[in-house]
C-alpha cells in the first residue's frame, strides 16, 4: 500500500508532503513559485515542500486525498 506523508511546520510555514521514501531524496529543485520539488537518483519527484504556506492557529490543518487508476 502507497503511503503518502504529510508535515505542516507552522513555526517555519511550510507543508511538506512525501509520496516516495524520504531517505531516497538525492536533490532539490526550486520551481520559482515558493515549491521545492524533491527528487530521487533517477530525477523522480518523490515529494514537495510548499513555502510560506500559513494556516489560521485556530483552525487545525485538514488533508484530504483522491486517488485515481489510470
């Protein structure tokens, strides 16, 4: 089963999410829109991390998937 892993620093504002295996991250790439694409060896986006993303501290961060087959 794929696991998808979400982390959401409010004292740094950025959300980080992972589809692939953390440890595997070989480089970063700044996109230019405040997103940092992390990839493996094989130049494979495995997971980002969204810049200066803020949420209000009263209301908790809500996640929410859909996966498609295709």
């Amino acid at each position: 089963m794929a696991q998808v892993k979400v982390f959401h620093d409010r004292a740094g504002n950025t959300l980080t999410v992972w589809w692939g295996n953390p440890q595997d991250e070989y480089i970063c790439q700044e996109t230019g829109d405040e997103v940092v694409l992390m990839k493996d060896k094989a130049g494979q986006v495995i997971g980002f991390e969204r810049l200066n993303f803020a949420t209000s501290a009263s209301e908790p961060l809500k996640v929410s998937f859909e996966a498609a087959v295709g």
